[in-house]
C-alpha cells in the first residue's frame, strides 16, 4: 500500500506484537524447535509457516494425533526450551524507543504476544524491553493469534475500541488477527515475512520501527509519521 496509507490518522492506542516486531528472537527459537522436532519426531520441514502462531497451536497442527495429554505435554516441553535459551535475543532497532517513548508519554500501548506468560517473563527480562501497561499473553486467552482473542482482550483492558487501535505485527498471523478483532490500522515491520505477504493485510509496511516515529498529540491520541 502507498506510504501514505496512515497519515493524518490517528488512533486511541497501539498494540504491538513481540517476536520479530520488537525483539529479535529468531536464534533462540530456531533453536528450541530443532530440539523439540527431534523429541517429538517431526522432520524440520514441517516447522516450516508458523510464525506469529502460539506453541499449543503449532503443535496440534503437527501433532494431532496426541490426545489431550499428550498435547500438554509437547506444550510444556516447548516451553521449557524456549524459556531456557534468551541467548543472542536482543531489541529490534527503534523498537525501544517506540515502545518507551509512548510509555513514557502516557500513551495507551500494549504487548500482544503468542508467547505463554512464563516466556514472556523470560524475553523481556533478557531484552530489557519496556513493559507496557498491558500486557496479553497466549495464556490469557482461549485462542491464540491468527483468531481475534489477544487483540479484543487486549483493547478491552485498554478500554478502547479495537477499530480505534493500531496493530504493529511482522506475522501475517497477527495482521490476520488485528484484522479479524476489528483493528483500522495496521503497520508491518520487515524483520521476518516478506513484503508481499504483509502488504494485503497491512495500511504501511516498513523495514522497522526505527523507520516511522510515534507521536502523542495533547489529547493522548497517537500518529505515525515517516522519513
């Protein structure tokens, strides 16, 4: 979509997606879902196509042969890889700043993830990443992205209206989620999906956060400008 696509909007809140929007994760989950594959008997390839969606949902995909528990299982298992490795996770370039600064300014922001909470707690803790007043987890809510949940739960504790939001995501999952809960605006960020699949979903799609600047105006409504 054209550059333009957001100017001179402006929006209640911002909802920001985690992994691949604000922090780069990609080694340590690389790395957590080899192991996992290898325990679980799953050729690497099928690991293939599932970003932005939560551990319970990959898994049933993959594994829809285990019953319930063995389904919890595979989950706890997953989780405790990726709790134990924060190695090589950093902030992604201007993601800090966007996020700090609307905080800081009093801005309504939150962090949507598909992680569950204890891998939450474990990433920020290793990033050092703003925590923003709200917070939803995929522990929070019954379906995780690319269904509507965390976007509609996370507005809700926001107390605005999802169509008054803007959703930052990197993850067709997401931008299909933001979408589906209702979201007008929606920026992507280049870090792990082509452009071309974010465009269709996306009003702007950008390298990354340090290409766009969030501004507050007086009545706490917040604008993205570029360049």
């Amino acid at each position: 979509m054209a550059v333009s696509a957001l100017d001179g909007r402006t929006f209640a809140a911002v909802l920001f997606d985690m992994d691949g929007t604000l922090i780069d994760s990609i080694g340590a989950v690389e790395r957590s879902w080899v192991t996992w594959a290898g325990e679980f008997d799953i050729d690497l390839e099928r690991l293939l196509g599932f970003h932005g969606i939560p551990a319970s949902g990959v898994i049933a995909s993959l594994r829809p042969d285990l019953d319930a528990d063995g389904q919890a299982l595979a989950v706890r298992r997953i989780e405790e890889l990726e709790v134990a490795d924060t190695e090589g996770i950093v902030v992604l370039p201007g993601a800090g700043e966007a996020l700090g600064g609307l905080v800081a300014a009093g801005a309504r922001a939150a962090i949507v993830t598909s992680c569950t909470d204890p891998l939450f707690e474990a990433r920020i803790a290793a990033t050092g990443l703003t925590r923003p007043p709200v917070v939803v987890t995929a522990s929070m809510v019954a379906r995780g992205k690319p269904h509507p949940d965390p976007f509609v739960l996370a507005a809700e504790r926001l107390g605005v209206d999802p169509a008054d939001c803007l959703v930052v995501e990197d993850a067709v999952a997401g931008l299909t989620a933001a979408r589906a809960a209702g979201a007008s605006g929606a920026l992507a960020v280049l870090h792990t999906t082509p452009r071309e699949a974010l465009e269709p979903l996306a009003d702007l799609v950008v390298g990354g956060l340090d290409e766009v600047r969030f501004v507050v105006d007086h009545d706490g409504r917040v604008r993205v400008t570029t360049g």
